[in-house]
C-alpha cells in the first residue's frame, strides 16, 4: 500500500517539474500571437515573385529606369536576385524597426540583424562589387555582436 501513495506523489511531482513556469508559458503564447514574423516573409516572398516577374517580363529595366531615373545599366545589373536580397534585407530591417518601437512585439532581433545585413550584403554585391561588400558585412556583423555584448540585459 505504502508504495502505492509513493508512486502517485512521484508522478505528481514528476508532472509539476515537467509542467512550465508561467515565464515559459507566457513566451510560447507571445510567439504563437505574434502575427508579425508570417506578415514579413509574406511580404517578402511578394517582394521576390514581383521582382523576379518583372525581370523575366524584361519589365524591370524600364521600371528602374522611368521610376528613380537610373541609368538602363542599372536595370540590367540588378537582374532579379541582387534586387530581391536587397529588398528582402529592408524587409527585415523594418521588422527589426517595429520590434524595437512596439513593445507587444518586443523579442530578440540579432538573428534578423545578421540576416539582413548578409540580404543587403548580397543584393547590393552586384551594383558595388564584392570586394567591397563582403568586409562591409563582416564589419556590420562585428558592430552588431559588440552591440549586443554592450547592452544585453542582465
């Protein structure tokens, strides 16, 4: 009979240790409500299809050059995929952005940080060269991973 009691109290306990804090809870909830991570890859793969449309339309030479009056070079250069990393790194500097300023969505942003440094790094590779580009990005990262160190809570 005795063993009987143990047992019981043991799975009890054992469920309470397996059981999350209510810390933990409320993070799993904050990342299931938060709506802002699908809205920007939506955005971002919007981004991508009419990018890469335009250009196969041969559109994309003719917008670039009509809308910020570049150059026809610059169309040609920015064949689909250098335009849609840049894009796509914006994207995610504004997401960054609105993490920041809203505190609903406030979560770590270094990861989304790296991500669009290295999207920006890539997209603008083809217009600057990557001789440039790649210690550029090398420093942003360096200047992040420094931030982060310098303010990270305690």
């Amino acid at each position: 009979m005795p063993d009987e009691k143990d047992e019981k109290f043991d799975e009890k306990e054992l469920e309470k240790h397996e059981e999350k804090t209510p810390e933990e809870k409320s993070w799993e909830e904050k990342y299931r409500r938060d709506p802002l991570s699908p809205i920007i890859w939506g955005l971002i793969l919007l981004w991508a299809g009419t990018v890469l449309l335009l250009s196969n339309l041969g559109m994309l030479d003719r917008l670039l050059h009509q809308t910020f009056n570049a150059p026809l070079w610059v169309g040609r250069l920015a064949q689909g995929w250098s335009l849609v990393m840049l894009g796509a790194g914006v994207i995610l500097l504004v997401e960054v952005v609105i993490r920041l300023l809203v505190p609903i969505y406030r979560r770590s942003v270094v990861g989304t940080v790296i991500l669009a440094i290295v999207f920006i790094g890539i997209g603008l590779g083809d217009f600057i060269g990557w001789n440039i580009i790649w210690p550029l990005v090398l420093i942003g990262l360096g200047l992040v991973i420094v931030a982060r160190g310098l303010f990270r809570r305690k």
